[in-house]
C-alpha cells in the first residue's frame, strides 16, 4: 500500500496528480488525513476526502510513503509527531519515500536527507540540513525522491511508478494518458 498523507493546507495538484497516475498504474493508494477529520482542504480551498485517518491506519503495509507540498500543509505535516517516527522508521528499513515542493523540509529538517542529493520548492533548500540540494525538477536518491513543485506534479508521478513499478508501467500509464500527443 502506498500512503499520500494529507495535512490543512496540502498542494492540490501534487497530490491528486501522482494519485491518480499510480491508480491507473495498478498501485493501491491510500490517503491519509494527519487530523481527526477526513475532509482536508487543499491550500486552494479545495476539499479532499480522505480514506483514513492517521491515528486508524496500521502501516505494515506500506510500500510507500508520500508527502505532498503546499502550504501550511507542509508545516502541518512537520508538526506531526507520529508521522516524524513512522518517517524515522521507514528510512531506517529502506522504505521508498517521496516528498514534492515544501515537503522535502519535513525530511530534511528531521536529518533524513543527510548525504542525500535533494531538491524542493525554491527558497525552501535552506532546510534540507545535510542534502546536497541540486535544484532539479525530480531528484531521487536511493530510496527517496523529491520533486521542486506543481509543475513536477507529473513527473513525480513518473518517478514514484518507476520506483515501485518499473520503466514499462510508466511507459504504459503514460500511453493512457496520451503523453505521447503533447
């Protein structure tokens, strides 16, 4: 199971974009509100329903773990103790995590980026303590990616099916959505 945590605040498109490609890529996706409400609205004012809260989820299971940007969706989701451990502990089993816009600060202000190459929202690369921040559009390093903002939606998208999937699912979901006619 693959987890998009949705905190007040969360970028629209950076999370119902990779959403909806790694539905069509075959994955099972679970949103996931930090708050004890299932509704949770987007930075733009636009309401997302969760599939579960936190504090109910069991993640054994994940595969993955996704933090979109957006703010104060960023700050929030920094401000989550359980998360920061369930982050803490997934690093430390090699879980795949990915963080897109101001959300790789979560990651990097807890340590998690140390000797990793990163990126992020620009202005925000001052809290990636210990990343070697290299201003791409997706970066990934090891069992974590970044991604820069809105615009890498896609691409992020791309990345996280590369990683979980392999270069032909990409190819293939890619196909559906008539990429190939841009």
């Amino acid at each position: 199971m693959v987890y998009i945590f949705l905190a007040e605040g969360f970028e629209a498109i950076e999370t119902i974009t990779p959403l909806d490609m790694m539905i069509r890529a075959g994955l099972e996706v679970n949103t996931i509100s930090i708050s004890d409400e299932f509704l949770v609205k987007s930075s733009q004012g636009i309401p997302v329903q969760a599939d579960d809260l936190f504090e109910n989820t069991d993640f054994s299971d994940a595969q993955m773990l996704i933090l979109p940007g957006g703010q104060p969706g960023s700050t929030n989701l920094a401000k989550h103790k359980e998360l920061a451990a369930l982050l803490r502990e997934a690093m430390e089993k090699n879980l795949p995590v990915a963080a897109i816009c101001a959300a790789p600060t979560v990651l990097g202000k807890m340590g998690l980026l140390k000797g990793r190459k990163a990126t992020c929202y620009p202005g925000c690369e001052g809290d990636l303590k210990g990343a070697e921040y290299t201003g791409s559009f997706v970066e990934k390093d090891g069992n974590v990616i970044t991604a820069c903002g809105p615009a890498a939606a896609v691409e992020f998208a791309k990345a996280i099916i590369r990683q979980l999937c392999g270069d032909q699912v990409v190819e293939s979901v890619c196909e559906q959505m008539q990429f190939s006619r841009a």
